[in-house]
C-alpha cells in the first residue's frame, strides 16, 4: 500500500508541475513591466477602506455616586478603550481614533476620591488617541461601562463590597412623571327587575 501512495503522490506533483511553472513566469513576467511600480500600488490602496471619522469626545464630567465617583465622557460616536495602571498606580484610559473638542479639558475637583483627570491628545499614528490619567486619593476599584455614545468609569475604594459597587454605578432615577387623574366616573346606577 505504501507504493500506490507514493506512486499516487508523485502523479499528483506531476499534474501540479505545469501550474507550478505558469505561477512562477507569470509573476516573473509582472514584475519587468512597470518601472515605478505605481500601477500596482493605486487599486491596493483603494481596495483599502477609508478608516472611521474619529469620535470626538463633546463632554468630561464628574458626579459624586456615594461610595464613590463616576466619571462621564459623552462622545460623537461608541468609544473604544485600553485601561491600565500606569507605574504610580494611577489609572490610564487610551480612547483609540477619537479627538477631544475645545471645551474638554484636565479635571481637578477639591477634595474626595477624586484628585485628578488629566487630559491629553496623542496624534503619532494614523489614527489620532485621547489619552486620560485618573489620579485618586487611595487604592481604588474601578467599573467601565457604554450607554450608547456615553462611557461611564465608576471609582470606588477598594475593597468596596459588590452591592455598593452596582449602586454606584446605576444610573440615577429619573422621577416618574404622574399619569393624569382618572376621569370622574358616575356610580352605577341601580337597575329594576323586569316585571
């Protein structure tokens, strides 16, 4: 059984021989054309999609959410993100392809847990990045979440149980708005028998 395999084999790198040998002269051939080589170049690059407007990112706003703090960015578009601890423990969000508009700046509330937000634009690659470091008094924890073009960062102090955690960061409740009064409506009336 083994020579019918090898036998098989060598006819099928026999069948592949011609093809293998119009591959090569056709790619020998194709590369002696052009001098700048500009003809290729053009449908590669338009074959390539045109990336995505870049999110701008309209508002930075903190609220007190007891135990903690949240932070909200409001942005254009759905943010993406990269979070880390950088070397002084402080926490680092990267917003990949999104820019900030004039208004959003650093942050410096007085006193909680919250001591800094700083705020900076990275432009050395193709696509531009928003970059913030969350400066905090103490270890925190931490909680990120999207609600459409909003991302909300939740800071608690470690060791802050799950419960005071999902509290804080719940949206908070809007006052329902009262339904208007029933119509008045006649008591019944009493109704005689047949005779």
């Amino acid at each position: 059984m083994g020579q019918v395999r090898s036998r098989r084999g060598w006819v099928g790198r026999a069948a592949l021989a011609p093809l293998a040998v119009a591959l090569l002269l056709g790619c020998a051939s194709g590369s002696k054309t052009g001098s700048t080589g500009s003809s290729t170049a053009a449908p590669a690059a338009a074959a390539r999609p045109a990336p995505a407007a870049p999110a701008q990112i309209t508002s930075l706003q903190v609220r007190e959410a007891a135990p903690g703090v949240r932070l909200e960015l409001q942005a254009t578009a759905p943010l993406v993100w990269t979070q880390y601890r950088d070397s002084e423990g402080r926490l680092v969000l990267e917003l990949p392809n999104s820019t900030t508009v004039a208004g959003v700046s650093d942050l410096g509330p007085e006193g909680g847990l919250l001591r800094s937000v700083s705020v900076r634009q990275v432009d050395s690659g193709e696509r531009p990045l928003t970059r913030l470091v969350i400066a905090t008094e103490g270890d925190t924890e931490h909680e990120l979440s999207i609600n459409g073009n909003a991302l909300l960062l939740t800071l608690v102090p470690a060791g802050t149980d799950a419960t005071a955690m999902a509290e804080a960061s719940e949206p908070v409740p809007v006052a329902p708005i009262a339904a208007a009064p029933p119509a008045a409506v006649a008591p019944p009336s009493p109704v005689a028998p047949p005779p």
